[in-house]
C-alpha cells in the first residue's frame, strides 16, 4: 500500500493480499474480510484508531473469536481497517487518518466508527467489512454507505480478543453489499443453536403498549427457521428522522406490511422519556469506557481528538451513585423495548439523517444525540439489528433497521432479505 495515497490510508492500517489466508475449503472461500483495528489480528497490535496507542501496544498472540472464525470458514483476511478512536464516535471524520470516502454519497461522510471497514466493502476492496456496534457504529455507516449490515445480539458472538469500548453494549458486526453473504458470514460465525422452547407470544395489540411479555435477558437459541412473529412499528420514531429519510424508510415498511399482512403500531415513549433513555445510555458507556481506557487517556489527553477526549472527560465525572441509577432503570428500560419486540420485528430507521457533506462535519456531535434516539434502542436491549440499505428521493443512501428477538439473528437476516 502508498503511504501517500491519502484515501488509502484513510481505509486501511495495513492490507495485503492477503494479510492472513483462509483455510482451504469452508463456505466463505474466496470471500475477502476487512478487519476493525479493535479486533486482534496475531501479530499485529490493537490501535483503535490512536496512532500512540498503537505504536505502544504489543502484537496480539492469537486471532480475536470472530476474526478466527472467519478464517476458519475460508475467507481471506485482507487487512486491518481504519477506526474512529477507542470506537467512540459515530461521524467517522478520523482526525488522525482522514476521513475514508464514501462512494455511494460522494462528498460526504462515511459515518463511524465502523468507518473503514464500511468503506472498504463499499469501495469493493473486501467483499465483508468487520466492525463492533456499542451505540449504532455499524448500523450508522451502512445507512450512509448504502450497505447491508447487522448489529447481532449481546453475547451471541464471543467478543475474545475484541478492545472493548462498554461491555454492556458492545456487540460484533459486519457489513457486505447482500443480503445472502450477510446471511452466510452469520452461518459461520454465530455459534450453533441449542434448542429451546417458544416463547410466550406477546400481548401486544391496538395503538397501547400492552403486556410486556417475559422475554429473556441473555442471548438464546433462535433456530434460523423458526418464523418471526408480527411486524411492530412504533410510528413516532419515524418524526425522529428528516423528512427524506422517513420518507424512504415508510416504503420500505409498506413493502413488509404487504408482505405480513399489515403491523402492529405501539405508542412511543414521549421525547422527554427518550431523552431520559439517552441520559441511562450514556451514562452506563461513559462509565465503563472510563474504566476500560480512563487510566490510559489521563496519560495521553495530548494524543486525543478533541471530539472524542471530550466524551473521555465528560466520562469522568460521572459518580457511582449515577452508574448505580442508571443501571436500576437500565432493567426496566430493556424489558419494554423487548416487549416491543416480543417475537416479531420492530422496524425504525437507522439514522436520522443521511451522510451530511464533509464541510458540514463539525456539527458531528449533535448529530450523533440525534442518531443515539435511534439506534440506542437496539443497544438498550442487546437485541440484533439488520440494516436494510434504500435510497431517498434524492438518491442518497438510508437505511431501515429492523429488530428482532434476542437470538434471532440468522433468521432476521432471512426476514429482511425479502426486501433486496
């Protein structure tokens, strides 16, 4: 690779052809893989998009979980992706590397911190991008890039040898530019399936949130072909989004409300309630992020962002009486949303916006607050979430996100196939 091509390195930490081969036969062979600079890779270092950082961490012994996985399966691994630092941002705007473009919106930003593995696959330099997604970094930039991508459940995929940003919602994703190759890198790297039984179905109806059925905490078994239930829309969280966005994302909807026979429409929590959520979020992130790399950043604030150091201060502040709080109503908050959900699909939109153009990037964290009304709901609950990639009238990339029960993965990807 040029270390003078500025779009290049913008993408790439490394890349080689391949960096790492797959095995001989598997179901992925010939398959290409973008790696995020969170996984480890053996013999290379973690750098998570801080270039100190990575100049200091040592080469990692062994493959991360899923990168091994892959492998395994036969695909090659190409390279290891730029990411936005510590995974901590949603813009993709990397003040260390530049910005990795975004050929199906040009002039506009690739979102994050998936950023260089969303950009590889949409560049066509690696058929399967691998990132993480703790508050919509996959979900985000295949909305702005015009890719399928998932965002699979809490603790399906083991996240051995992943740099965590906060474990309580960091969970391993990928994007591809199918739905079927979505679906095949799922039959390799999520662990097989015990058998359980059905749940109850849920006692959702009419406009009124209903009984919240019991649902699980943890992830479970989800046979691939076991149907999905009912299509669930909660119709306020669409005027979440620009105009443009809802507008693209509702036909998507009316395409499935043809296909299952119409939805169920529940009553959206009111803006204060959704802010009160964020506020839960944010704090329970910040909290772990600072014990993960609090200790690290307070020795290196000059090596940082602005953007993200600012979150890191912000993160240091916060008490254990507010972790203590914010973790009560954590509980309850992931139980309504799985309610939601029970054992059909919930549909929203991804992003609220679509890649906003480069020179308008300095408003990126407000952007993300609005984002996080969104995409904190997935994360909330440690459910899985397929972004399914449609265009506006303009022609810009968007996304639907549809979630499904915890464990549902594979089977979510088949249900949101119908809509390629």
């Amino acid at each position: 690779m040029n270390p003078t091509d500025t779009i290049a390195t913008s993408v790439w930490r490394t890349k080689e052809t391949p960096l790492v081969p797959g095995s001989p036969r598997g179901p992925l062979r010939g398959e290409s893989v973008a790696v995020k600079d969170v996984f480890a890779v053996a013999g290379e270092p973690i750098g998570a998009g801080n270039p100190l950082r990575l100049a200091q961490q040592p080469a990692q012994p062994r493959h991360a979980a899923a990168v091994q996985a892959l492998i395994t399966a036969g695909a090659d691994l190409t390279g290891i992706t730029q990411a936005d630092e510590f995974a901590w941002s949603m813009s993709g705007t990397n003040a260390h590397y530049g910005t990795p473009p975004n050929p199906a919106a040009p002039g506009r930003i690739s979102g994050g911190s998936s950023n260089g593995s969303a950009s590889a696959v949409a560049l066509g330099e690696a058929t399967v991008g691998l990132g993480t997604d703790t508050s919509g970094s996959v979900r985000v930039p295949a909305a702005y890039q015009g890719l399928w991508g998932i965002r699979t459940t809490l603790g399906l995929i083991p996240t051995t040898g992943v740099q965590p940003l906060a474990q309580s919602f960091d969970t391993v994703g990928w994007f591809t530019r199918t739905p079927e190759l979505l679906s095949r890198v799922a039959q390799a790297v999520i662990p097989a399936p015990k058998k359980v039984a059905p749940t109850a179905p849920s006692a959702l109806g009419g406009m009124g949130t209903g009984s919240i059925p019991a649902v699980p905490k943890g992830p479970v078994a989800w046979e691939a072909d076991r149907p999905l239930g009912e299509l669930r829309v909660l119709p306020d969280l669409f005027s979440l989004a620009d105009d443009d966005v809802a507008a693209a994302c509702r036909r998507l909807l009316t395409q499935l409300e043809a296909g299952a026979g119409g939805s169920v429409a529940i009553q959206c929590p009111g803006q204060q309630e959704l802010q009160e959520w964020r506020g839960v979020f944010s704090t329970i992130l910040s909290r772990e992020a600072w014990a993960n790399h609090g200790q690290w950043v307070s020795a290196h604030w000059e090596a940082m962002t602005p953007e993200v150091g600012a979150r890191f201060r912000a993160a240091r502040d916060y008490t254990d009486e507010d972790e203590a709080a914010a973790r009560t109503r954590h509980s309850s908050i992931r139980e309504t949303i799985r309610g939601w959900v029970g054992d059909g699909v919930l549909a929203l939109p991804s992003a609220a916006t679509v890649a906003p153009l480069l020179e308008s990037a300095d408003g990126a964290d407000s952007l993300r607050q609005r984002h996080l009304l969104l995409t904190m709901l997935g994360s909330l609950a440690g459910l899985p979430v397929v972004n399914v990639p449609t265009l506006t009238d303009d022609g810009l990339p968007t996304g639907l996100s549809l979630m499904g029960p915890s464990g549902s993965d594979k089977a979510l990807i088949a249900y949101a196939a119908q809509l390629a």
